[in-house]
C-alpha cells in the first residue's frame, strides 16, 4: 500500500513525536486514514526507529503484535551492529598485538606464530635470517632515544626493500630481526 499523505504532515507528527519522550506509540489520521507510529529508542545513541504502520483492519491484537515484531526487529539490527563493532574490535587488538610499534613488521609473537605454522605445514624448504644493528645502544646513549628510533624505522625499510614481498620480516626486540 502506497503512503497517500503529505510527507510534511507525517514530519510535523514526527518531529512532534521525538520531542515527546514518553511517546512510544502514537496513532495519527493522515489524509483521512489511520496509522500506527511506533517510536523504538536505539540505546546509547539518542536515536530512534520509527515504524509507521496503516492501522487499516488491525485489531489491537495486531497492533501489539505489530509493536512486538518492531522491537524484535530493532533488537537484532542492534545485536548484527554490536557483533560487527566487536569483531572490527577484536580483529584491531589482534593485528596490534602481532605488529611492532615502531616499525610495523610483525612483532616476536607472530614470529613464532608463523615459524610454528611453516614447520607443522612443512612448508619446506625455508630460510631463517637472524640479525641484529649494532650500535643502537650508543647512538640512544649519545643522541637520544629519538635517533635510535630513527635508525630502528630505517633499517626495517631497508629490509622491506631487500627482501622479497613474499618474506615474512618481524622485529623480535630491541635491536634484533628476524626474515623468514
């Protein structure tokens, strides 16, 4: 069924109806048919979702269960959005947790996350590439923790630069690397 009622009037009841806080139902004539407008609150954002609904041969058993089918509705548009926020979450604190800081290669934990799936996968034959900068010590003593850092950011770089893009480069720590 078509809507046959001025869009201005149902804004004038609508905006009528959000500013009226207690009004969770609300039953209006439009253009001289009745219709049901269910106001359902989405939590913690100060937004609704409002159902207008023809009343036109609903009984009010109808009408309850009209209501009913709307909050069960908003419900799991509210729980599909609470699990997405929450996997977007858990995959964030899951790529941070394996990546270093500084330079972004993957951190000791995914190193051994990875070295442990190549040899279980058997994935043969592999190298493993161990190497550390020297001298970072001295230059955080001398020039400062920024110079360091500075140094710790250019030599992945030039790792990322070195290796192919089908290598697994990770800083272990401190000043250590690790290519697989």
């Amino acid at each position: 069924m078509a809507a046959d009622f001025d869009l201005k009037e149902l804004s004038a009841v609508i905006s009528n109806m959000s500013q009226d806080l207690a009004a969770d139902t609300l039953q209006v004539v439009l253009a001289g048919n009745d219709y049901l407008i269910c106001k359902t609150p989405i939590p913690d954002t100060g937004w609704s979702v409002l159902s207008v609904l023809p009343t036109e041969g609903l009984m009010q058993y109808d009408r309850v269960l009209i209501v009913c089918l709307g909050v069960a509705w908003f419900c799991l548009v509210f729980f599909v959005i609470l699990l997405f926020n929450q996997a977007r979450r858990f995959g964030i604190y899951k790529i941070l947790s394996e990546h270093d800081h500084l330079t972004g290669l993957g951190n000791r934990l995914a190193f051994e996350k990875d070295l442990r799936s190549f040899k279980e996968e058997k994935d043969y034959p592999f190298s493993l590439v161990m190497l550390d900068v020297d001298g970072l010590k001295l230059i955080n003593d001398t020039l400062g923790p920024s110079a360091g850092d500075s140094l710790l950011r250019r030599t992945s770089m030039l790792l990322q630069d070195s290796f192919r893009e089908s290598d697994y480069i990770y800083r272990m720590g401190g000043d250590e690397f690790a290519i697989i």
